[in-house]
C-alpha cells in the first residue's frame, strides 16, 4: 500500500468532513440565530429562575425595560448576552431606594423581606444575605451580584452548548443522508483515484481554517457561507467522488455503515478535523520527497 496515497486519503476525507461540519455549523447559527433566537431565550429563561417565581413577570418586565439592559436589544431582537455588570446594577436598582453618602444602598423596605428566611426568591435571598455581609456596600453588592450571575451563566452556556450539539447530530444526519456520503465508498473512491485525492490535498493545503470565519452583525465569529459554499461546488465538481445520490449504489448494509461512519466523524466538529489537518499535512512533503528518492533508486 503507498503511504503517500494513503496520507492523500486521509487527508481528503479530513477535508471533506471539516466542511461538512462547518456547514452543521452554518445551519446550526441559522437557525439558533434567525429562527428560533435560542440564546435570547435561554438567557431570559436561566434570569428568570434567578428572580423566582414571578408569575405575573413584573420584576422580568422591570429588568428588561432598564435602560442598561434596552440598550442591548437589537432590531425585532432579544439581548442574546448581557455583560455582568449590567445585570448586576439593573438587578440592583430594582430594589435600592438610593445610595447614603458613605456609598452604602438604602432598601425600599416595600421590595424585600426583613430576614432571608423570608425571601422567597433567590434574588430577594442575594439581596438580603448581600446586605448582611457587605454592610449594603454598593460596590461590594455589585461584584457579589456579578459572580452570582457568572455562576449561573455558565449553567445556561452548558445548557446551550448541549442543545447544539442535539442539533449538529440532527444536521450531519440530514446532510450525510442527503448528499449520500458514504465514507466506505469515499474511501475506496479516492485510494483508486489519484486525481481527485491530488485536487483534495492541495484543497486542504491552500485552505485556512480561519478563512472560513467572519464577524458578523453582533461582533459575533460565524461561518462565512460565501466561502464554504465556493469551497463545495469545488468538491462536488470533483470527477469520480461517490458523493450525491448519482451514484449507482444501493442502499445496503455497507452503506449504512458507510453514513454512521461519516455521521460520527461530522460530530466531531470543524475544530477537529482542521486541527488534524494541519498536523498530518506537514508530514506530506516530507513523504513526497521520500517516494521521489525511492521511484529515482528504482529507476536507476
């Protein structure tokens, strides 16, 4: 077997599966962003458990109308993230009558039990055992409110980052099925074919993993679609890849096999497969060169 050719294959199923994972990815900002607006949602559902039961959502609404937290809004758009402090000083303002002359926070007694027994929710319990052990420093009060809010941002980040990963698998499903990727077949394809692992490899080489990336409206790093959609039609003009269900293939057992394979490998994400790339190209020219020596000796 030549470990060059083999090197080549690897490196172009590589290829192959980082973009389709970065079209998961695509999807994935679609439609969490323009759709569903996930991460909006989330936030105002994880700071609602942290004002409690508030059925008639007045102390949300309050929160929500601050100025620190309207600013944050965009067009037709919840605030998808609110920085520490600004939740720490609107949370605040919600209950401080106003600040002493020694910077210490005057309660508006109708806001808030006398005990944290009392309190029935966690901002209230916050509030009052914030009061107890910074002596209603408002300065203090707000940095304890910000590690508070961080604690509980990282559960909503996790929560997240879970629902994601429920719909990246969703996406490679859809996306291996419906280009028919069957890795097997891809495998076997490009071992016998050296002009498409060729076009594959210096695809890989010339491609920056970063070139797939822009900021987007919200300062936000996403997927530049223009690119990977560039990047696609290259891959599907390739002669002789099984992929796209003009293949003549059945759908068998191996097949089947075939798209768990590249299901599996898409899950990997983008991050992966780029990463693996650039360690498994830099031994490429090293093996060309040493298959260059070794055909000179035989020729010779």
């Amino acid at each position: 077997m030549d470990a060059l050719a083999l090197l080549d294959v690897i490196i172009g199923m590589a290829f192959i599966y980082a973009v389709m994972a970065l079209a998961c990815t695509a999807l994935n900002e679609y439609v969490v962003n323009t759709l569903g607006r996930c991460r909006g949602r989330i936030l105002m559902k994880g700071i609602r458990n942290l004002l409690g039961n508030d059925t008639d959502h007045s102390v949300l609404d309050l929160f929500y109308s601050h100025p620190l937290i309207r600013g944050l809004y965009a067009p037709g758009r919840m605030p998808s993230t609110i920085p520490p402090d600004s939740f720490a000083r609107s949370i605040l303002d919600c209950f401080i009558r106003s600040i002493d002359d020694d910077g210490k926070v005057v309660i508006d007694a109708d806001t808030l039990p006398e005990n944290v027994s009392a309190c029935a929710a966690p901002v209230d319990k916050m509030i009052r055992h914030l009061l107890l052990t910074t002596g209603g420093h408002y300065t203090k009060m707000i940095t304890g409110l910000e590690t508070w809010y961080n604690h509980a941002t990282d559960r909503m980040i996790g929560w997240y980052k879970r629902r994601l990963q429920a719909f990246s698998l969703v996406f490679a499903v859809l996306l291996t099925i419906g280009m028919n990727v069957d890795s097997i077949a891809l495998f076997t394809s490009l071992y016998s074919n050296p002009d498409a692992r060729e076009i594959l490899a210096t695809m890989a080489a010339k491609s920056d993993a970063s070139s797939f990336f822009k900021t987007g409206t919200n300062s936000d790093v996403v997927v530049n679609t223009d690119h990977l959609t560039n990047v696609t039609q290259q891959i599907s003009t390739i002669a002789g890849l099984p992929i796209s269900w003009r293949s003549e293939r059945m759908t068998t057992v191996e097949v089947l096999f075939g798209w768990l394979i590249t299901i599996l490998a898409v899950s990997f994400g983008a991050p992966f497969w780029f990463d693996l790339l650039s360690r498994v190209m830099r031994l490429r020219p090293e093996m060309a060169e040493t298959k260059k020596t070794q055909t000179g000796d035989a020729v010779v």
